[in-house]
C-alpha cells in the first residue's frame, strides 16, 4: 500500500469513526454500548484480532461475589510509614 492509498484509508476511517461518534452524542459510552449492540447481532462480521471473548471468561472466586480484576486492584491497601 503506498503513502497515498494508506492516507485514503485512514481518512475513510476517521471520517467513519467521526459519523458514528456524532450519532452518539460525542459520548464515548453510548457509541461502545452502540457497537457492541451491533456487533451482537453481527457475531461472525467483526474483526478479532486475537482478543478474548468476554463471554468466555469467568472470574473465579472463593464463593464470594465476583470481582472484576480491576475491582480487585482497588483494594485498600495499608500505608508505608518510613522512619
């Protein structure tokens, strides 16, 4: 692809991702919440570069309520005193 064709795509491609972010109100939340309900309908049309499907992940816990893993990091953590 040279220089001028990849300057094509990549404008196709923001002016796409610009349509669809102003659809939504500019949120950034309501456009993912957007997509994500497209490609549900559309499982077998997007693009996976290799990630993980989340429906395929579990969380596994010791009988307690799940946790996300970000959840997880926000634990408290007792403060270092140095002397």
């Amino acid at each position: 692809m040279n220089t001028s064709s990849t300057q094509d795509v990549l404008a196709e491609v923001w002016a796409i991702k610009d349509s669809l972010s102003a659809s939504h109100g500019h949120s950034l939340k309501a456009t993912c919440r957007a997509m994500y309900a497209e490609q549900q309908k559309h499982p077998g049309d997007f693009v996976n570069l290799g990630a993980t499907s989340r429906q395929n992940k579990t969380l596994e816990t010791t009988g307690g309520a799940s946790k996300s893993p970000v959840a997880r990091k926000r634990r408290a953590r007792p403060a270092r005193v140095s002397a």
